[in-house]
C-alpha cells in the first residue's frame, strides 16, 4: 500500500522560506524511499512572508504598486496574486511600522490609505478573493484611510472632509459611503487576524498597540475616544456595532474598518491560508502529516500554522509530527487541550551552535533529522503491517 505524507511547514524565519522547508523536507524523505508520495503545501499565519510564501508555492505573480505610505508620502508597495482571482495583500507593506523613521512614529498621523490602494488595484485586476494580514501596522487610524482610498469620503460637524490619520477619528460626524468602489460588493475579503483586542476600551487597540507605534500617554487617550467615536459613526451609517467584535482592535483597528466598509470576516492567519491551500482536501487521506516552523513555543498553540494544521489533520485522525528549527516548550507545559494534537515535536539542531552555525547549516540539519526520522517511521510501519497480517 502507498503511503501518502503532506508537508505543511511554515518559514524559518531568518534562514528558509517555506517553500524552501517543504521541499528540503520532500526531497529527504523521498530520498529514503521513492515510492512515496510526498505532497507539499507551505504554510503562513498571515503574518510577514505571506504573500511571498503563497506566491513562491502556488507559481502566483507579484502586482507593483505606487501607493501612499504611513506619512501619507509616496512608496512602492506591491501585493500577490494566486490562483488568478485571489489577491495577497500584507497592510504592512504600504501601511507598516517599519516604514516610518522612529523619530517619526505618530499614530494621530499615520494612515491606512496605502492599503484601501493596494484593495482597490486588487479589485481593479479582476480578483475577487482577497486575503489582508493586517500585522506590523504603523497606523491607529480603524481603517479610516482603507476606505477613503476606497471612495468613502468623512465628515465633520461643520460638513467639511476629513483629512488623514489617526487624529481624524475624534472629528468625524458623518460618513459617506456613496461613493465606494463598487468591486466590493462582488469580493470575498479574509483578514488574517490572531488577536481578540475590541476597537476601544482598556483592551483596545490605542491603550495596547498604540504605545509601540509612538504614542505617549495624552495620545493614546485621544485615540481611544476618537475609535469609539468611529464606532458610533459607523453603528449610526451601517448599522453595524463594530465595537463589540472580537478582533476589531487589530492593527490600529484596521479589523473594525474592514468588517464595516468591505464586509471582511475576521479569521486566524493560518485558518485563512489552510482555506485558501485547499489543504483538507489534500490531507483527508494522507498517513503522516508534518507541520513545523523555525521555534515551535507557546505561541504555537495560540493559532500559529503548525497548530492550524495539526488541529486539521486530527480532525480526520491522522498522525502528525513537527520539524522545527528548534522547540522551545517542554511536554509538561504544553495546554493539557492541545497535547494530543501531535505525536511528537522535533528541531534540527542536536548539539550546541553558534546562531551563525544554526543558520548556516539549517538545510542540511533539516535534511538529516527528516531522513532520520522517516527511517524510525518507515520500520515501525513495516513491522506494523507483518503483525497485523499475522
């Protein structure tokens, strides 16, 4: 009988994409034995690597794009496209902090009008599936830019239009939505978003995020009061209590205006790529499933794609292991709710290194503790079916 084993890895982050992991990881098992069948699907939470992960692995194209930055200055963003209806976008790419200078970093300034640019070339293109991980956001401005590239114009109490930025929010009295890229409505939008921050409030997006992405004390008031007036705004013009909704608090509350303006639904990143891979229908009848990532920690189980798709794989009862870069929990301090989800979690580093040595050898540690492995399951397998013909 075939076996069938899916590879379903994310990066390792600083060292190999993940099209770079699966492939290694393939390579090395058939190696081992050829008659297996090896099917690869790199994963991603959503996060940075995204668009060149989905693209590299399902031969996509990259969209150039001149947009508006943060500082409301021109930059060059650029977005991906795969299966040729379905766009990639990473709001950081026009809309992150690592485009504006530290010095620089004022959330009552930045916007998210780059990203509204990036959605509507993606409409504009054809594309009517995108996926936005709206991680690493400069802006606190609830997607206010988003849809003002989008053709929403705000207004204040005297009925003049509002401006850029997060400082906008406290202002606004009204918005127009008349005049919004009609492309939306034929769009499925998924925002990848792995956190449950409401808009405003202790827990919302000024009081938790705002801080890293320059704001002082007076600020993140000012923020906050402006978020939950932008949710009446929006409660008042759609009809939609954007407030309440997990979520919506992400990325300076870019969840909020994706929800209210283009009807986005808020999902974990690598629900959103395990969707968009097709990965159950490959996976329904695969014997051994492997997932991975360059640290497997506690943050794995809080919705990163190695949990994703563990989680996916049991619900069919497969078996899964990991091959990470390195594990960084212990057995006793993984959730007792999760500890079943894998059979055993392994990194390619066994013995001490320098972080260059790590790096420097990563494919190869990564080829020889596959082939390890797939050696150890092969024989267990082997004796397996002897006994049961027995």
């Amino acid at each position: 009988m075939k076996i069938k084993i899916i590879v379903a890895c994310d990066k390792y982050k600083g060292n190999l994409s993940a099209f770079e992991v699966c492939n290694t990881i393939k390579n090395a098992i058939l190696k081992v034995d050829g008659s297996i069948e090896v099917v690869i699907n790199p994963m991603a939470d959503g996060g940075e690597g995204t668009v060149e992960t989905l693209v590299e692995s399902f031969n996509g194209s990259f969209v150039n794009v001149k947009v508006k930055g943060p500082l409301n200055e021109d930059i060059n963003a650029r977005f991906g496209i795969i299966n040729i209806d379905t766009a990639v976008i990473e709001m950081a790419s026009a809309s992150g902090l690592w485009l504006v200078p530290e010095n620089k970093r004022n959330p009552l300034k930045t916007t998210t009008y780059g990203t509204g640019q990036l959605i509507k070339k993606a409409l504009e293109l054809g594309c009517t599936k995108i996926i936005i991980g709206i991680g690493g956001s400069a802006t606190n401005d609830a997607g206010m830019g988003m849809a003002q590239a989008l053709g929403v114009k705000f207004y204040d109490k005297e009925n003049n239009i509002l401006g850029y930025g997060g400082e906008q929010l406290l202002k606004i009295n009204r918005a127009d939505i008349s005049g919004i890229c009609p492309l939306i409505k034929k769009a499925k939008i998924s925002a990848a978003c792995d956190v449950d921050n409401p808009l405003f409030g202790p827990k919302g997006a000024a009081y938790v995020y705002s801080p890293q992405k320059g704001a002082d004390k007076e600020m993140v008031r000012i923020l906050d009061r402006g978020l939950k007036n932008f949710s009446k705004v929006v409660s008042k013009t759609l009809g939609r209590d954007i407030g309440s909704i997990k979520g919506t608090g992400a990325a300076g509350g870019l969840g909020a205006g994706l929800v209210a303006f283009l009807g986005a639904e808020l999902k974990r990143g690598a629900d959103i790529i395990i969707e968009a891979t097709s990965l159950e229908k490959k996976i329904i009848d695969a014997d051994l499933v492997i997932a991975g990532e360059g640290v497997m920690d506690i943050q794995t189980f809080y919705g990163k794609s190695s949990y994703g798709v563990a989680k996916l794989a049991k619900k069919y009862g497969i078996p899964v292991i990991t091959i990470n870069g390195a594990v960084d929990i212990s057995h006793e301090k993984i959730d007792p709710k999760s500890i079943n989800l894998f059979d055993g979690n392994f990194a390619t580093v066994n013995k001490i290194l320098t972080l260059e040595e790590a790096l420097r050898n990563g494919k190869k540690s990564l080829e020889n503790i596959t082939q390890e492995l797939m050696r150890f399951y092969l024989s267990t397998i082997t004796r397996y079916r002897k006994r049961i013909k027995v």
